[in-house]
C-alpha cells in the first residue's frame, strides 16, 4: 500500500504522507471541514483516497490527530 513498484514516487502513499506532514507541520492544524482545501494545495492532480490512505497512515503512526474539529500536527 505505502510503495507501489509500479507507480512513480510522486504518486505513492509514503510520498502523499510526507507531503502532507510537512504541508500539516508548516500551518500547525487544519479545520477537518478545509480538509480538501489541504490536499489541493499539495497536489490537486492526485485523488482524495489516496491523500485519505495518507492520512489514515500519519495517524495510525500517531503524527496527527483530532481534537474539536481540527486536524492536528502532533510534534515529537
């Protein structure tokens, strides 16, 4: 799921979730209903499930979470 031998590696789940980390880090946290807004400012060309995969990663690794409705940077 996170590396694709047959995708480009702009393409692949690792690289979507580092991209968005980092996109995540730079504003601190996201309301969850701009969610898309985010995914477009890193690559509009991309499907939303893949950024979604992305985001299910960066969670389940605990480097986002949500708190009040807001997406959440988690700094460690």
């Amino acid at each position: 799921m996170l590396i694709d031998k047959d995708s480009k590696p702009k393409d692949t789940i690792l690289y979507l979730s580092a991209q968005l980390l980092a996109t995540l880090k730079k504003h601190g946290q996201v309301k969850l209903a701009l969610i898309e807004e985010l995914y477009e400012e890193i690559d509009e060309k991309q499907p939303l499930f893949k950024y979604n995969l992305a985001l299910n990663f960066l969670f389940l690794i605990n480097k986002v979470k949500i708190e009040g409705g807001d997406l959440v940077y988690v700094p460690k």
